[in-house]
C-alpha cells in the first residue's frame, strides 16, 4: 500500500480555475477561526498591480492573465507588485517576470533545497471541525494559492491524501511532522496519537526513508495525562511532544486545565520522563491570542503568554522548548496591521519581542521559535512586519534557534510561503534602527538553517537526509507529474 493510488492521484487534479487568481494572496484569512479580513487599500494597490503586471508581460508571452500567473514568472511578477508597494522586501528581478526561462531556472535551483516543515496538519476522518474548510474557502477566494478553488473546497480538503499531496507533492518540502490539537471534548481532537502514529508509519513504509515525523500530544493536568504520555512513549515512540498551556484551543469556552510551562510540580516529572526517554523536543503552542479573542477569554490570557518559558527552559538545559507561533499575537481572529501598528508605534510585537528576549534574560539558548500562521499571516499582508519579526526572532534567539513550520495545510499547499521566505529581505531602515542582520539569499547560511538545518540538528536527522534523494515519494512525484502535472503550484514554475 503505498501513499496514493493513480486513481485517487487523478481525483486529485485541480479544476480550471475560474476567477482572478494571484500567486501570493491579496486579502489575509485569520488562522484557527474562520473570520475573513478585508481587503486593505495597500492590498488592493498590490492587486490592481498584479493585474496591469500581468496583462502586460503576458502578452508578450502570448499568454493571458490567468495562464502567466500561473507560471514561475507570474509568481516573479507578484512579489514585483509587492515590491512596489510596499518597498524593496522580495528579492525579485524584472527579468524573472520578463524571461520564462530565468524564472523556471531559479525554481529548478531551489527545488532539493532541504525543508523540513515541524507543524503540519490533517483532520481524522467524521471531524467536527469544518471552519477550516471555510477557511480554505477564504484562501481561495483571497488568491493565496492558485489552486485553491473556493468552489471544491470540502471536508476531504482537510484530510490525509490532500494533506499528503499539498506538502509531499506541490511544495518542496522534504520532510513533514504530522502535528494536532487536543481539545476537553474528546470528539475534537484533530487526530489522536495513535492516528499521528499510523500515518507516519503508512508513509514512512511506503517512502522507504523517514518523510513523516510525528507529535503525540500532552495535556497536563487531566486525570491520568501522565499516564498516556508514558503510553505514547512506549507505544508510539512519537519524534517529540507537543502541549497546549491555554489546554483547549479550539473549544476555548471548555478549557479546565490550562497550566505552565514552570510549574515544578504539574510539569516537571513530565519533562523528567521525556529527559529519560531521549525525546528531548518539547513543543508548546503560544499566541494567536488577538485582543478580540482576550475579551472573550481573559482569564486564558496569562497561559497564551510566554512568561513561563523562561524558567522552564534554566531548569530544564537538556531539553529545547521549542514554541509555536512564536508566540505571535495578532492571528486567530487578528490581524497584521494591529501588529504592524503596534511594531511602529512601540518597537515591538506582542509577544514575539517577549519571546525573543528570553535567551538574554535567563542565559538560555534552548528556546526556539517556530514560524507556523506567524509567517503566512504577516509576509503578504504586511511584509514589513514579518520582516521586522523574523529580525527580532533571528537576532534574539539566535538563527540556530528559528524553525521552519507552516501550518499548512489551513491555508493548502505551503510553497507560496517557502517561496516567500526565499525572496524576503529585511529592509535597511529596519536594519539600522534595530541592529538586525539582514536574512540574505535563498541558499544561503540563514535561511538554510531556518528551512531545515535546525530542525534536523535538533531531530538527530542528518544522518537519514542521503536517503530522501530517491525514495518512495520521489517515485510519487514522477507518477504525480506522469499523471497530468495541473498541480497546485503550478503557479511555482513546476510545469513547462
Ligand atoms: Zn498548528
């Protein structure tokens, strides 16, 4: 049994599309909960941009608007339009857009980059939890993935074969940790562990190679949690942990068992087993905490926080805790020009300038950051504010400490993201006023460390990296692309 069949592979083509489509999105959709943002002016600036862009390099390609977007010049034309709105943040050259085969070449060049994505996503099969196929709705509708049809966008979009196909087959990401969410109603877990399990095992035994890495996730404080973490680590053998400290997530109004990461007596013969267990990644979802969300659930406010990180981690310098969204605030229900409001206003982002202040605070350098929603929500919107994030994250954990996740598949296949994170720079101004480094190319020591160098340091993954040149999901992508290549990122330049 491999990972798909021909059949199911077929099923999986994308329809034509049939409205305006733009290879990075124009209008922002909240992450967790479904509440779409509109359009602001400068979002529609970088549309109508997109649009004159497209119309006129394209047809001295001979190709209409929607065919050009849909090539690796159309992207290059999109982060141009960006550029000229917003300033000088995408590494982009006109000639990318002008000349097809430059733009192809450069894709071609970054296609084996090594991308390890640690925060992915699929739902279990009769899941409760349709928002988020209104959220993919949203997506499609916003522009941000071509292939995004708000139209087909059904409950299956959430579950393993597209998830399967959106990272392992339209994004060139190599290695993919299948993450979850635990909820108080047991019905709403998004997988239990041992669906974690079974689906890195089905993958990794088809591949030949470990493609798939896992969570089990804990939840401190509930009868029995200590219990099942040492079940999950003899049964399960999960790649690392990962913990909510608001406890519920996704039913916010249920949560009984919010805790924190310093909490000696709840947590710290938890982190004691995994010390022993040599698991030594402890993963804690933080921020997406808007103020609209605060109101309705102040008294979680303090565990969406990272005050407790700190100690956790000086008392605790064997284990790397690593934080999800890096804590970032204003998703889930926010949005990036509160952010970007309030970096202009303060100099700071809550709570990744929190987060990013902690190794110098308590001389730790077992804190690390990870870019799920933090990345996705901000880049296109605001690109000065994710460029202002990634500066604090970079410059207060260290680039060794910054991890490459997606989030994906809430928002589909996470190439646009990668191929954001490849082309941002931080501006000078930027540079100057607050001392940060600039991220410099695609390929180079930053961004390499951030797409998956980190990440397969802190995995001990190195030595299994030579396998994945040809396994079972390279064979995949050559039966995928035989089978008709109208895939969601042909917007990347996959397709001649
Ligand atoms: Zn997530």
């Amino acid at each position: 049994m491999g990972f798909l069949t021909e059949d199911e592979i077929a099923a999986l083509k994308p329809a034509p599309e049939a409205m305006f489509r733009s290879p990075v999105p124009t209008q922002v959709v909240a992450s967790d909960e479904f509440s779409p943002i509109p359009q602001t002016p400068d979002q529609k600036r970088v549309e109508a941009r997109i649009k004159d862009l497209a119309d006129e390099i394209g047809a001295k390609q001979g190709l209409d608007r929607r065919r050009f977007l849909a090539t690796a010049s159309g992207m290059a034309a999109a982060f141009l339009a960006m550029n000229d709105v917003h300033g000088p943040l995408f590494g982009v050259t006109p000639a990318e857009a002008q000349q097809p085969d430059r733009a192809e070449a450069r894709a071609a060049g970054l296609r084996d980059q090594f991308i390890m994505d640690v925060h992915t996503h699929f739902l279990r099969e009769g899941t409760r939890l349709t928002g988020f196929v209104n959220m993919r709705q949203a997506v499609g509708r916003a522009g941000w993935n071509p292939a995004l049809n708000p139209e087909e966008q059904s409950i299956q979009s959430l579950m393993y074969d597209n998830w399967f196909k959106e990272v392992f087959l339209d994004s060139d990401t190599k290695v993919a940790l299948i993450s979850g969410a635990p909820s108080d109603d047991e019905r709403d877990w998004f997988l239990t562990n041992r669906m974690k399990f079974d689906a890195r095992k089905r993958i990794n035994d088809a591949a030949g190679t470990q493609r798939a890495m896992s969570h089990a996730i804990f939840t401190p404080g509930q009868p029995g949690w200590l219990e099942a973490v040492d079940r999950a680590i003899e049964e399960l053998k999960p790649d690392s942990f990962k913990g909510y400290t608001i406890g519920d997530n996704t039913n916010k109004h249920l949560a009984q068992w919010p805790w924190r990461m310093d909490d000696e007596a709840l947590m710290y013969p938890f982190y004691e087993r995994l010390q022993r267990a040599g698991i030594v990644n402890v993963c804690v979802h933080k921020g997406l905490f808007p103020p609209q969300v605060e109101a309705r659930f102040p008294r979680l406010l303090p565990h969406a926080r990272v005050d407790d990180v700190g100690k956790a981690a000086k008392d605790w310098p064997g284990l790397n805790f690593v934080i999800y969204h890096s804590a970032y605030r204003f998703a889930g229900g926010g949005t990036a020009e509160q952010g970007l409001a309030q970096f202009e206003a303060t100099g700071r982002v809550e709570w990744v300038s929190d987060l990013a202040e902690i190794p110098a605070k308590f001389g730790v350098t077992n804190v690390y950051g990870d870019l799920g929603q933090i990345f996705a929500q901000s880049t296109v919107v605001q690109p000065r504010l994710a460029a202002a994030m990634m500066g604090m994250l970079v410059k207060g954990l260290g680039a060794s400490n910054v991890v490459w996740g997606t989030d994906a598949i809430w928002t589909g296949s996470p190439q646009w993201q990668i191929e954001a994170l490849r082309r941002l720079e931080i501006p000078e101004d930027l540079q100057r006023r607050y001392g940060f480094e600039p991220l410099g190319p695609a390929d180079g020591p930053v961004k390499t460390a951030i797409f998956g160098g980190n990440s397969a340091r802190m995995y001990r993954y190195d030595a299994r990296r030579a396998g994945l040149e040809d396994d079972g999901v390279v064979q995949a992508r050559a039966r995928y692309a035989a089978a008709g290549g109208e895939r969601s990122n042909l917007a990347y330049g996959y397709v001649a």
